[in-house]
C-alpha cells in the first residue's frame, strides 16, 4: 500500500500547492492566454502501454479530451494555466513535500511517469493575490492500470486521503468518500478542508477508473465560491 500512496503524489502534490499558490501564499507567476493546452506527446510518461491522455484542448470556456471522451465548460473570463506553470508548481511542491528526503524525491520522479496534468483553470491567474482565495480546478489521470489493488475510485481516494493526513500539511477529511454520478459515469468523491491562518479552504477530489487510468478533478474554494465549482463540475458531459 506504501506504493500506491507513493504514486499518488504527484496529483495530490500539484493540488495542494496550487491551493496554497490560489491563497498567494506561494511563488508568483503568469498565465499566457493560451487557447489550447500543450500536446501529451511532448511530455508524454513513459507508460508501458502506447494507449495515452491526449492533452485536449480549449476553445471559448470549453475544454474536450477526446481519450475520456468528456468536455467541461468553464467562465471565458478564467485563467487556464500553462504547462510551463504546472511544472513549475509540480517541482515546487515535491520538494516542499519531499523535505530531502531522498526516497520521496525517488519516488515522486517515477510517479510524474506516470501522470497527466490535463487541466488547471482558476478564477485568477496562478500568483495572482487574491483578497481570501482564488478557486480553481485540476484535472488529471494517472496510469494505474499496474496497480491492481486499485480497482474503483473510492479506493484510489481513499489512499489518496491517507497521503493528505501523512504530510504536515492541516488536512482534514470530511467523512468518508461516497458515489456520485456526473454525466452518465459513476464517480467517488473525497471532501477535504485545509486550515491555513489566511483561509479554510474546501477541496474535493471526484475520480473514476478508465482505461487503466484514475480520471481526477480536484476542486478546490472557500464556502462562498464552491458553489460556482460545483456548477462548473456539472457541466462535465461524458
């Protein structure tokens, strides 16, 4: 099981510092108002199936996968990151996570094998300082078909949420993950709420199994802007 906690740093790892990059709390940073996100290939993971993500893309609000077959529709007015942002946050907060700990760090390389950061939207651009939070959404897959402990959504949160409680990070779990259907697909959510002196931040965590791939959207806000996260969840059509 330490294994699969492992492998599932890489997405917990970008969420949270985003989260802590939407308080300004983190390093600054631009958004290029790009209109299509940056192709798989050029940074694809080395999986051992030639079955991969694409990286989709946007156009007026609307992102499509074509691989999950599955759209989101999203404020025009709302930033959408560039890879170049998401790795620099990735490779900030592994190191925040990992604190030298040269088996983490190992095991945080092999994780990003095996990872996509297929979307990071937010109302701001990332480093914008915001006066309480800048809500945002990730998306991700991650390639689990290797992992045959993992065989649903809810056990791929519930791991996940272990991670969270391990790092010194004040994560808190509310209650246990639970089905939802969004589309017409079955999905586990996970519901978080981090602490920080600044602001409560709410997170949740919706993912499903597909393909050998954990399908993961991170939403994360304060009370008064979830409920615009959850309407842009809605709009999630398979």
């Amino acid at each position: 099981m330490a294994a699969i906690r492992l492998r599932s740093l890489t997405v917990t790892a970008l969420a949270v510092l985003l989260t802590l990059s939407a308080c300004g709390t983190e390093q600054q940073a631009t958004v290029a108002p790009a209109e299509e996100t940056p192709a798989a290939a050029e940074r694809a993971p080395q999986a051992t199936s030639d079955v991969r993500p694409d990286a989709g893309a946007v156009e007026a609000g609307q992102y499509r996968n074509q691989f999950f077959d599955f759209s989101i529709a999203f404020p025009e007015a709302w930033a959408v990151a560039s890879q170049a942002i998401t790795d620099d946050l990735q490779e900030t907060n592994s190191e925040m996570l990992a604190k030298g700990d040269e088996s983490i760090e190992s095991a945080l390389e092999a994780a990003e094998q095996n990872t996509y950061q297929l979307l990071m939207i937010s109302e701001q651009p990332i480093g914008t300082q915001a006066a309480t939070f800048n809500p945002n959404i990730v998306v991700m897959a991650e390639k689990i078909s290797h992992l045959p402990e993992i065989t649903s959504g809810s056990e791929y949160l519930q791991n996940v949420s272990r991670l969270l409680q391990q790092t010194s990070l004040p994560y808190a779990p509310v209650g246990d993950p639970y089905e939802v259907t969004i589309g017409d697909r079955t999905f586990h959510r996970a519901d978080f709420v981090l602490s920080t002196p600044e602001v409560e931040v709410k997170q949740s965590y919706l993912a499903m199994i597909d393909q050998g791939y954990a399908l993961g959207f991170i939403l994360s806000g304060t009370d008064e802007s979830m409920g615009q996260l959850e309407e842009i969840a809605d709009s999630i059509s398979f």
